[in-house]
C-alpha cells in the first residue's frame, strides 16, 4: 500500500489567543488530525514573511498563521498589521504563480477550541487534496 | 611518487565521475561536495550531494566558476565539523582559498577529503551567459588545448586564470587528478595522504610510477602562465601604478562591493566598509568637497579598494571571482595578483598552499625586516 | 499651467547655467549631479561646491551608475542638511530617496530637487565599453520624438513613473524639439520661483504634460506588458522561480545596490543564515542533497517580500547582476501588484505613510480563512 500522504502544518500561534486556543482544544479533549507543528509567537504581527518563506521552502506543506481576531489583540492592533503583511506576501505568491492557498491566516481566540480544532481539521484536508509541497523535493532552491 | 592510472571511457568528466560514485558505492564517503548543473541548464551551482543519483548531473570541473568553492565548504563547515565523511572537489584557487579560510577559522577541514585537478581555467561568466550552449562547447576545446601533448593557451579562459601559475599546485589536498599530457586519453590519481591510498586499496587501484608525460605537460603550461603572467603584470604596472593612474583604474566603480562579496577570503560577516563607521554627517562630505571643489560620491572608493588589498593580499589565492563578478568589468583580480605575488613574496608565502603555514601576520621573528625601520 | 524658466541654449547647458547661477549666488552650498569622470566618458555622481567645476558636470548624461536615492540617504543618514543642495536626479532616484525617508534614512530638508521628464538610461555595461557618447545624437532625437528609446534598459523602456513626483524644478526633455537650443525649466514650488530670481531667461506659462508625453506613456505600457510577457512572471511557479534564479552566484549584488534594501546588515548575510552543519545533515536525510550555499531562492523570495511594497522600479538590481537575472522585471511586476492592493505609489508623496506601517480596521478580510 502506497504511504498515505499527511501533511505538515507549520502553524504560528499568538501567545495570547490561538495557542491558548489549542490548549483548551487540548485539554477539551477535540480530536483533530496531527498535522500540525505549532510555533508560539507573541503576536501574529511577530511572524516577519521571511519566517513564512523559510518554512515553506524548507518543506511545510502548509503555513498558518494564526492571532486574535481584529480587535482583540493583546497589543491593541498587532494583528491588523499582521493582516497586511500577509497580505502582501500572498500578493508575492499569486504574482509569482505559486500556490498561496498554501498561505492561511485565521483568528481563533482562545474560548475558541473546537473552532481551532476545525479550522486545523478542515485545512489539513485541503492540503491533503492539494498533495505535498513540490518544495520538499527540490535541491536547488 | 605512485599514481593510479585510469583509461578514459568516453571522457575525462564520466570518468571522474565514475570513480566518484564508486567511492560512494564502497561507502568511502557519505557525500560530495560538487558542482551541478543547475535545472535552466545556464550554470552550476554547489551540491551537497548524497544521493548516489545526483553525481549524473555534476561537473567535476565546471566551465565556470559561478560560486568560489572554498564558499561553499565554508558554509557547510563554519558551523564546525561535518559528521559525514565528505570529499570535496574543487579547482585548485578553490582548494587554496580552503586552506586559507581553515586558518581563519572559517572552515573546519576534518572529515572533508580534499580533491583537486589539474585547471584549465573557467570561462569569464559574462561569455558564458551570452550561450551557455556554446560555452560548454568552448569549454571542451579549452580542455583539449590544455591535455594535449603539446598544449595551447586558450584565449577563452578568463584573465585570471590565463595569468593562474598554480593550476596544478595540489601540496594541501588528499587527492590530485592529473589530466595534463595525456591527450585525454588517461586520468591519473595522484594521492597525498595515507587516507587516499587506503582509498585506492579498497577500490583496487594499482599504482603506477610513470609521471613523465604528465609532468612534461605541467612544465610546458607552468612555462606559458608564467610567460603570460610576467607579460600582463608589466603591461599593467604602465596603466595601473601610481596614484592618478589608481585613481583612474578604480573611478569607475560604483561601490557595489560585489567584489567583496564573492571574495571567498573577505569572509567577515560585515564588511568595514559597510559598517557605520564609514556613514558621516553631511558636513564631512561637504567639507571634503570644498577642499577640492568637487568630489565623487561616494568619496573613498580607492580607500576601500586599498583596504580590501591590504586586508587580504597575503591569502589572495588569485581566483579571479572578483574580477567575473564586477559590473564595471574592472580589472580587480588581475590587479590584485600584481600585489598579492609581491606581498606574499616579503613573507616567502605562498597563499594555500600549505596548512601547516601560519599566516605570515599571526607571527613574527625578533630580528628581521630592518629594512622598513627608519634609522 | 505652471511658470516656467526659458533659456536660450540646449537643454544640458541650460540646466548647467542654472546651477552655476544657484553655486556663484550661493543660494545653494552644493550641487550634487553626475559628473564626467574619465576621458572614456564614464560618469559618477559628485559633490560640487566650486562653480568652475561645473563644466564636467553631465546632469542629463544617460546612465546611472548609482541609485542617487541611496546616495542621498547617505549623505543625511546621520544629520539633515544645514544648508541647501541642488540635486539633479531622476524621478525614479527622487522616489527612492522619498522612500528611504519615510524609513528614517534621510531627510529632505534644504535639498532642492531638480528632475527631468525622464527619456531612460543605458545599461552600465555600455558605460565600460564607452559606447554611450557615441550614442547621444541617436538618444537626443529620439528624446525629441518622444520615443521609446532603443538600447535604453528594458526597465526603462516600462517605465511609467518618467514625470517627477516631487521635485522642485523639472527640466523638460520627453517631445521637446528644440532641446538643442531651448532649455525649459518648469518651476514646480515657490522655493524653486525664489530660487531663480535674478536669472537671465524668459519666464512663460505652459502645460508640462503633452500630447508626446502621453502617446510615450502609452507607449511604455505597451512595452511593459511586452517585458512582463516575455519573462512570464505570473506562470513562474516553484519551478520557474527556481530555473530563474538558479544561476544566481549568492553575490548579494541586487540588494547592495537596491535603494528600498537599506538595512545595514542584511538578514541574509547575518548569522541567523549561517548554518551548522547538522541542518545541512537534516537535509541530506530529507533531500538526498543540497545546494551549497542553501538559500537562494529564498532569499530572492524574501527580498521580494520584504522592498515590493517600495520597489521604485529603479532597475540597479538587473543592473550589476553577474548572473544576468531578470531581477527588474520580475520586482516592477511583483512590485505593482502589491502596490495595487495598498493604493500606494511608492516615493510619490513623502507624506504618505507606508502601507505595512499603517492599517485600517476593516480591511482585507478577503485573505482571512
């Protein structure tokens, strides 16, 4: 049988709501697949597009960045700068002809953990039917 | 001296290659550091290679040299040392530029078996990039001129490797392949170190004692690059020594400090002359410019090309990447070379070539140079 | 309509009696234009302050051997200018400097911005062999006719951006016919009005903008669409970015010369990009190999990321590039589409913040899953 494909999320998490959010998902006992490989960050206006990038190019089938929802920020207004950024380097993708739906940011507070066990489980699958990413593979870049 | 000779199938590159995968094959080595073509088919980039699979599309002497080997082995080994056992296979300015960078801590030569060849020389980028196509044809006559019997200078090869004295020079790598002289017919193993003889012994390599034909093919090219050298480091004296003339040479430069960059010995993280030190009120410039009535901006272009020069004369191996890279097509390595050969000539020092050499400034004698001392 | 200074002479020395009139009444302390530099006809930029020097000065000579933006920022990078100084630069080099403004990395005061309506430059590689002065009769009828100029860079050649944004005075080139004998300057602020006071020439009222300026504006989109065409950028994908940058030789050339990469150490050159030798192990296992140095794609990626919100389209990157990369063409294409999203022309108005420094609530919720 041929290895089923599981992708790999690389998630960047803002301390105050989304990964707060995984915890409850946690601890709430929520199943949702394991894909995804969580990085703590202070803000989601920490996660500089180079971070994106890297991870990308490194291999990560897919990048989620995920803050409080506008309005909520720990740092009164981290996450709406963290929009535009993200904004902007999705720009670069599509511009680029690469696949920015590997690209996803979501707010998810941290009463929220069935939601970030949704929006974990309900990516995944997209990134399963979009296969892996041709990064991975590639020695040249 | 003992080689092991090997008869060329099909040419001298899938020979090589060959007995690189066997290498692998045997488990002598986890990987190798060698260039590749890249997937434009225009160039050649440095691979970390481990897959068996990948040497299909490697060069063991690539018609250019896009990155300065000695580059890449450093960043694989700044770090420290690799836990695999690698070889590296460099042009020979490449390894010299290796061995300079191990003494300024910046590559870490444990575990890396070292392999050089006999060079040619690489076709300047610029020429290259018109028709890579037509390059690689241009580059198999530059190796037929270079084997055959009687070799031939060849006027495609950039100027600093026309000038290059040391093509052969293998004193500091475990293994040396010889090409000269053998009309490409043979491809001898010249080993220097007892862990290359295990090599050979593990492969089953009989050694051989007839270095004639190469080494009359060294001699006859040793003679043309030194002639060729003498000849080009006198026409430039008349155009380049001198301040105004310096100036000259050097005015057109648009600080761009690529020369710098793709320096494989100008290995600090940040240049001096990128630093803060060198940004100054406008006052400075302004000040400089009414002494003068007019100043070029940025002032201290020749500053930072003569301190680059006394820098890094004494470990300029002569590879030429400076001049291939320059925008301004500023004749910097061929320059250098005219300072490197008598700087490094003070110190009786020859940049790379040995590892056991210090670097001539990190010692000193009590009594000497008395000749720079005012009475 | 705005006023406009007429003098009877080429437009070059128009240009030249005019900052010789501004050094000698010392209404400015210096000139900051290019200046010939060699017999062969090389240019650099300069620092003038002595009037008589002004005669190498070649403020229209087609090429631009620097970004002056990044020059510029150099000089009042530390303090402003205590005291004025007429620069002569071209609308793209002006808009960079405005950029590098808005970054803290300069100051506009007391510099007086003289610009042109600008006809393109010739690649730094026809300045080595010194073809340019052959060129000029050729460039200055085309100037005249308002064309897009043959053998001026494929940068130039798009560029839409050729009216100065900000500056103070504009010497007016782009389907002027008689720039051979007329020098027309268009006083763009009542700083350049003071300025000129007390200089002989005609003062008349016309329209900067033409019917030539518009047919070459129309012109270059064309040959904009032409260049994005050619290069495909759109359909590149992981593929072709990497068939496209894959002969970069890592020299880092396009961001020392790029006037949006201001950062006095590179995130790139840092040691943050240093590897151990066990992330190159964690790749091996992973890919069987890897290029050495690792990072090229990235980095050009991360670049792009990083300036495209101010990408002025200058062109520097292609420029000086060894490995010949596309690197303009491919930035002005990224670099526009980014900055349709933000509404935002870069260096065009110094009071306009920069996108990714300013928000508004509600916003892009288009790129929110």
């Amino acid at each position: 049988m041929k290895d089923e494909f599981k992708p790999r999320i690389i998630g960047f998490l803002c301390n105050w709501c989304s990964y707060a959010g995984a915890d409850l998902a946690g601890t709430s006992r929520l199943q949702y697949p394991p894909s995804l490989l969580p990085i703590r960050v202070m803000c989601s206006s920490r996660v500089d597009p180079l971070f994106v990038i890297s991870a990308f190019l490194r291999g990560a089938d897919a990048v989620l960045i995920a803050g409080c929802h506008p309005g909520d920020c720990h740092y009164q207004e981290g996450n709406y700068y963290a929009r535009r950024r993200f904004a902007c380097v999705r720009k670069v993708f599509e511009t680029l002809g690469m696949e920015s739906d590997r690209l996803r940011l979501s707010w998810i507070s941290a009463s929220e953990g069935p939601r970030f066990a949704n929006v974990i489980t309900e990516y995944t699958e997209k990134i399963k039917k979009m296969g892996p990413n041709p990064a991975k593979k590639n020695i040249f870049l | 001296m003992k080689v092991a000779k090997i008869k060329v199938k099909d040419n001298i590159e899938k020979t090589v290659l060959s007995f690189l995968r066997e290498t692998i094959d045997k488990k002598l080595f986890d990987a190798i550091l060698i260039p590749m073509m890249v997937p434009a088919g225009d160039s050649y980039a440095w691979v970390l290679a481990q897959d068996k699979s990948l040497l299909d599309g490697a060069y063991y002497l690539p018609p250019i040299m896009s990155v300065q080997g000695a580059k890449a082995l450093s960043s694989v080994t700044k770090g420290g040392k690799v836990n695999k056992r690698v070889a590296a296979i460099m042009r020979p300015c490449e390894i010299r530029a290796a061995i300079e960078l191990s003494k300024l801590n910046q590559i870490e030569l444990e575990n890396i078996f070292l392999i050089s060849m006999d060079c040619p020389g690489a076709l300047p980028l610029k020429d290259w990039l018109k028709d890579p196509k037509r390059g690689v044809d241009v580059f198999k006559k530059v190796i037929q001129h270079f084997v055959d019997e009687e070799p031939k200078p060849d006027k495609s090869v950039r100027p600093a490797c026309a000038i290059c004295h040391r093509f052969s020079d293998s004193d500091a790598v475990d293994l040396h392949i010889g090409i000269l002289g053998t009309e490409g017919e043979d491809i001898l193993f010249i080993p220097h170190s007892t862990q290359a003889e295990a090599i050979f012994a593990e492969l089953g390599l009989s050694l051989n004692e007839n270095l004639s034909r190469w080494q009359k093919g060294v001699d006859e090219v040793l003679k043309q690059r030194k002639k060729k050298r003498a000849q080009v480091q006198e026409e430039l004296k008349s155009t380049v020594v001198g301040f105004d003339k310096l100036l000259d040479t050097f005015s057109n430069c648009i600080n761009c400090h690529i020369c710098q960059s793709v320096c494989p010995i100008c290995y600090c993280r940040q240049c001096y002359f990128d630093s803060d030190k060198v940004k100054h009120p406008p006052d400075d410039y302004l000040m400089r410019a009414e002494s003068k009535g007019n100043i070029s901006l940025l002032p201290d272009k020749i500053l930072f090309h003569l301190g680059r020069m006394s820098h890094m004369a004494l470990s300029c191996v002569g590879c030429g990447a400076c001049e291939d890279a320059c925008p301004m097509s500023i004749k910097v390595a061929q320059i250098f070379s005219l300072i490197a050969d008598r700087s490094q000539g003070l110190f009786n020092y020859i940049a790379g070539k040995s590892i056991e050499e210090p670097l001539p400034m990190r010692v000193y004698e009590d009594d000497e140079f008395h000749e720079v001392e005012s009475p | 309509m705005s006023s406009v200074l007429k003098l009877s002479r080429s437009a070059e020395e128009g240009l030249r009696e005019l900052l010789k009139f501004l050094l000698e009444k010392k209404r400015v302390k210096a000139v900051f234009t290019l200046c010939k530099i060699k017999k062969n006809g090389t240019v650099s930029y300069s620092l003038i302050t002595d009037a008589d020097m002004l005669k190498d000065a070649l403020p229209l000579f087609p090429l631009m051997p620097q970004n002056a933006g990044k020059l510029l920022s150099r000089l009042t990078l530390k303090e402003h200018l205590a005291e004025p100084i007429a620069a002569v630069v071209r609308p793209c080099e002006l808009r960079a400097f405005i950029e590098l403004v808005k970054r803290e990395q300069g100051s506009l005061e007391n510099f007086i911005f003289i610009s042109t309506t600008c006809p393109g430059t010739y690649p730094l590689e026809m300045s080595v062999n010194g073809d340019i002065s052959k060129k000029l009769p050729e460039y200055e009828e085309d100037v005249k006719k308002g064309n897009v100029i043959s053998d001026t860079r494929p940068i130039c050649k798009a560029c839409e951006h050729f009216m100065p944004y900000s500056a103070d005075m504009t010497v007016a080139l782009i389907g002027e016919k008689d720039i051979d004998k007329n020098c027309e300057i268009f006083l763009n602020t009542e700083k350049a009005e003071k300025l000129i006071e007390g200089m002989d020439g005609e003062l008349v009222e016309r329209e900067l903008e033409t019917e030539e300026v518009k047919n070459l504006r129309s012109k270059r989109q064309e040959e904009k669409r032409k260049l994005f065409e050619e290069i495909n950028v759109e359909g590149l994908g992981l593929s072709g970015l990497v068939e496209t940058f894959g002969r970069c030789i890592g020299c880092h050339g396009c961001s020392r010369v790029c006037p949006i990469c201001y950062c006095v150490l590179c995130d790139f050159d840092s040691r943050d990009y240093e590897n151990e030798p066990s992330t190159y192990e964690s790749e091996l296992k992973k890919r069987g190999g890897v290029r050495v140095p690792p990072n090229t794609v990235l980095y050009h990626l991360g670049r792009l990321t990083h300036v495209s919100v101010s990408c002025v389209g200058c062109g520097m990157c292609t420029d000086v590039c060894p490995a010949d990369i596309p690197l303009s063409t491919i930035f002005l294409k990224v670099g526009e589409e980014v900055q349709k999203i933000f509404n935002y022309i870069p260096g065009k108005d110094v009071e306009e913040a920069i996108p990714l420094n300013k928000f508004e609530k509600d916003e892009f919720t288009e790129v929110e899953d």
